[in-house]
C-alpha cells in the first residue's frame, strides 16, 4: 500500500523512514526514526500503518459550495442569503465516531446588505467530544444588493422596535 518513501540514517538519529500510504480515500504519513536497523524501521512503519487503518477513517464533511444555512437579511433586495463553504472539507477521525461530530454554524445576529458573493460572514466549528476538529470560513453564497429606500426604511423600523422591545 505504500506509495511514496524516503529513507536516512545517521549517527544520531538511527535509522528513519518517513512512508505514505492511501487506502479507501484515506492518506496517512508515517514517520519513523531512531531504529535500530532497516527492518526495525520497516517494521514500526508497518505497525504505524496497520494502527492508522484498522482504527481511523476519512469523513467527508462538506462539498465544494455547499449550502450550510439561509439567515435574514435586513436592508437588502432580498430577505435572506444562503450561507456555505466553498471548498470539499475532509476530517480522519477514531473508527465508528462520525455520529458524534456536531457542527455549528456562528454568524452575526444582524446581516445588512449589501454583501458581495464570497464574503466572509462567520465560521462553522466541527467537534467530536467537544474537541474542536475543523474550523472553516462561512460565506455568503449569492450577491445581496441594498434595497430601494422604502425598503430600507421598513426594516429599520423593525429591528428599532425589536430591540426596544427585545429587553
């Protein structure tokens, strides 16, 4: 399986071998040093491997431009935006944990337009037992134009008396 090595040895740091290896869409690198032979460093990257395999998988989490949530818009030429990612996202995780990763998706309270295609409007935290695994921008997918002044208008009233009223 493996499919790209490079090998060394010197005084100090014995015999090395640093191997890759893909398996089922998996990559996993292994770096071996401070053996005491060609074969002991053979062996231990083959134990790395097996290891790495056996109790690890690669998930892909999202699609390049996937849409991740849609949220209001104040002010703008249309009421909401949808918000994404815009590249394929891929985690390796403990074999038999995907169910336990949870993603949230943080963006301001209050989204004005006008925002451009692209922009950065918050990030998505993935976690797995509460350790944080993948973190990744989260963008506006379309073009929000600002909307016409009675538009505009209409909205600021609402948020005023939402936030007057909202405590």
């Amino acid at each position: 399986n493996v499919d790209g090595m490079k090998t060394g040895w010197t005084d100090a740091a014995g015999y090395c071998l640093v191997a890759s290896a893909e398996r089922d869409g998996m990559r996993l690198v292994s770096v071996v040093m401070g053996t005491a032979s060609e074969e002991a460093r053979a062996i231990e990257t083959q134990k790395l491997m097996t290891y790495g395999f056996r109790y690890f998988e690669t998930h892909k989490l999202y699609d390049v431009n996937q849409v991740l949530t849609n949220v209001p818009v104040w002010s703008g030429d249309q009421n909401a935006v949808d918000l994404g990612i815009q590249e394929e996202v891929y985690v390796t995780i403990p074999r038999g944990q995907a169910e336990s990763m949870q993603a949230t998706v943080d963006v301001d309270e209050i989204i004005s337009a006008p925002l451009n295609n692209g922009q950065i409007m918050g990030v998505v935290n993935v976690t797995l037992d509460n350790d944080l695994i993948y973190t990744g921008d989260v963008i506006a997918m379309q073009e929000i134009a600002q909307g016409g002044i009675f538009k505009r208008f209409i909205d600021w009233i609402t948020l005023l008396f939402t936030n007057l009223f909202a405590g």
